[in-house]
C-alpha cells in the first residue's frame, strides 16, 4: 500500500493545492493531507476551517483524508505508516528549499519526497497572495476551491 502524506499550512488550501493532490491520486493509495499546526504561527483560518474547507473540497474522493499534527513531518509519517511525502514545486526558490528539507528528511527517517511540478495555470498561486487579497478586500475566488470562495462570501 503506497500512502503519502502532504504537509503544509493549507491557510488556505489553494487551486494549486487542489491540482497537486488531483494529479497525485494516480499515484498512492491513500493520502493524507496533514495540516501541521505551529504554535508559533499566526494563521488566518483556524484549523478547523482549515480541514473543513479540504474535506469539503474532497468529500467524494475515498483516497483523501485529512489530520492534523504537531512536530517533526518524518515523525508523523512513521506515527501513520506513511512512506512518502508529497509537496509541490512552482519555482527556484520553492527547489532550493525542499531540496534541503528532501534530504534531511531522507537522511533522518529513509522518507522519500515525491515532488510534483506545478501545473502552468496554477504555478502563480500562493496562499500568503490570497491572505492579501482577502485582507484587503479583494476577490480571491479565481484562486481558491468553490470550498473556500463560497466560504468567504458568506461572511
Ligand atoms: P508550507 O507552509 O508547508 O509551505 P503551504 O500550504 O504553503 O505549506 O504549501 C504546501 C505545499 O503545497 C508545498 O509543497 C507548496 O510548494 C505546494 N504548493 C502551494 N501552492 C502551490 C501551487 N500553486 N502549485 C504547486 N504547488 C503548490
């Protein structure tokens, strides 16, 4: 059984989240999307808009479930059995930073990182840009998964 963990903020799950993990499903038999809670961070969305907005956005999908977690990423993929850990790439800069973070992981727990390039319609797409949207006022919903925007027009 192939299970995979994507971790990340999800602050909040984007159209580029949402491509990733489409495009991952071929790939493993279960994934966890794993929202790493950091006490030091402050987030827009608590965690559990957070994990609503991911379920709502998967309800359907068998494959998909969605946690929480605290502490070292290798640490929780040996709490759940997972071999794998998923993340995407949209840049050199977004490289240079996994590439580190890859190897130590590897180094530290034999976790390999599956790593998926960002489809060319989604590649711009970050949440800190949508925070500054919303903040400010604008309309993020071109960005964001019908979970989110709908969400967001309600209040
Ligand atoms: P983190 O704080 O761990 O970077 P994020 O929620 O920002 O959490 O991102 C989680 C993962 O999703 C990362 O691997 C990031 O590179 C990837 N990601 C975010 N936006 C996109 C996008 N538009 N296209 C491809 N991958 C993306």
């Amino acid at each position: 059984m192939k299970k995979a963990v994507f971790p990340g903020s999800f602050d909040p799950v984007t159209l580029g989240h949402i491509d990733i993990i489409s495009r991952s499903l071929p790939l493993f038999d279960e994934i966890v999307i794993a929202i790493g809670i950091n006490a030091k961070k402050n987030y827009m969305f608590s965690v559990d808009e957070r994990k609503k907005f991911i379920q709502n956005a998967f309800f359907a999908e068998q494959k998909i479930t969605v946690e929480t977690y605290t502490g070292l990423t290798v640490d929780y993929c040996k709490t759940i059995n997972a071999d794998f850990i998923l993340r995407g790439l949209r840049n050199p800069a977004d490289f240079e930073f996994e590439k580190a973070i890859a190897q130590t992981n590897r180094k530290l727990s034999g976790i390999e990182t599956v790593f998926l390039l960002t489809s060319a319609e989604t590649s711009f797409i970050s949440s800190s840009i949508v925070r500054d949207v919303v903040k400010n006022g604008g309309d993020a919903s071109i960005l964001l998964p019908k979970s989110v925007s709908e969400y967001l027009k309600k209040e």
